[in-house]
C-alpha cells in the first residue's frame, strides 16, 4: 500500500487556502470549495432549526400544556358514558313528570269550567262572594297566565277549607295575596264572619297557533335573529 505523508498532505490543504478571491469562489481549490459547502450547509440548518423548528417546538409545547384538560375531559365524558344509561332513565322519568304537569294545565276551551270549579269551592263552603272578576290574561313564551281576583266572607275554617279545596283542584290554581280581615263598622257584630282577598292565579297552556304567534312576535322582537 502506499505511503501517504500527513504532513506533506496537511500542508497541501492549508496552502489551498491562502490567498482566496472571495469574490471568485469558483475558482478557489477544492478544499476550501468543500470547507464553504460544510458551512453553507450548517448555516442553512440553524436557520431552519431556528424559523422552522422552533415554531414546532412551541406548537409542541402548547399541545403538553393542553394535556391535563384533554385528560380531565376524558375522565367526565368517560364517566357519563358509563352513566348513561342512568342518565337516560332520569330524563324519561323528567319527560314523565313534565308530562304529567301539562295535564294539570287546562286548555282554553277549559278555562270557562275551571272558572266555574273555583266558584263552586267557594260555594260548597257556605262562602258569600262579594267579588269574582277575571283579569286579563298574560301570555307568556309557552303557557298564558290568567289572574282573578277574588274576595269572599265566611267562617274562618270555611275559608280555610275553600283555600284547601283550590288547592286540590285537579288543574293547577295558585292564590297570591291573600288577607284575611275581620268586618269594621256596621257588620262588626255579624256571626263571627271574616273577609278574605286573595288573587288567584290559573295556568293554561297555548295551542299550536298561539305558540307560533308567540315565536313570531319574538323573532320580530329581536330583528329576525336567533
């Protein structure tokens, strides 16, 4: 094999890079050709590390950040994935229950014997009425309101149970602002006989009809927009 003397060789490459044109390099030996090609190509990967990389990095760095939520997020949902079942048996039981109360709303064709029903608790209880005047009905988004304002005299206890029969009407009836006086002036004396004022309140729901005249009116409200 040959001999190759290092010196001799070492003195070769250093000699190729004295007196370099830096404005020829493409006359300039091939050491230094190759020197320069090694530092355009470091060169070009720093600045790819830099301008590239680097945004990887922090894109990177914002993912593991985000990693405890996503682990949090997938304990709950996988928790009520493994309640659903339960979770569906509970809203069939809410959709019962909301069910079972717009039944206990009267429709509008209802409201005329429910009206009667109230005057009739009151009568059955040997009550006098001294004023049963229905007021104007408050529609809201999927049932109307309808207040009446009512004032009877009677025992106490026949007041009391009057109160109590409302109450267990079959169709919801709240009372609102009740007072319950005794006579002044020329009917002080009369039997024991007390005045009671209350507002009583029933609840309807809409038909069809209304509850689109009531989306109407809100769309219309707020500009068409949803």
């Amino acid at each position: 094999m040959p001999k190759i003397d290092l010196n001799a060789w070492f003195a070769d490459v250093s000699a190729q890079f004295q007196g370099l044109n830096p404005k020829e390099p493409g006359q300039w030996p091939l050491a230094p050709k190759l020197a320069a090609g090694f530092a355009v190509m470091v060169a070009v990967i720093g600045a790819g590390y830099f301008f590239w990389l680097s945004d990887v990095q922090s894109g990177l760095e914002a993912e593991r950040n985000r990693e405890p939520q996503l682990r949090d997020d997938f304990h709950n949902k996988l928790a009520q994935a493994v309640n659903l079942p339960e979770l569906r048996k509970q809203k069939s039981q809410v959709e019962e229950y909301v069910t079972q109360l717009e039944k206990q709303l009267p429709g509008k064709a209802e409201i005329d014997s429910l009206l009667s029903d109230i005057s009739s608790a009151g009568v059955g209880r040997g009550l006098q009425f001294e004023l049963f005047r229905p007021g104007q009905v408050l529609v809201k988004d999927y049932y109307a309101e309808l207040p009446i304002a009512v004032r009877v005299s009677g025992r106490y206890h026949d007041i009391g149970a009057f109160a109590a029969d409302v109450s267990n009407l079959s169709r919801i009836v709240t009372l609102h602002n009740l007072v319950v006086v005794a006579p002044t002036g020329a009917q002080a004396g009369s039997n024991g006989l007390l005045s009671m004022e209350a507002t009583a309140r029933t609840y309807r729901y809409l038909d069809p009809a209304e509850v689109a005249e009531q989306k109407k009116a809100a769309t219309k409200a707020t500009g068409g927009k949803k």
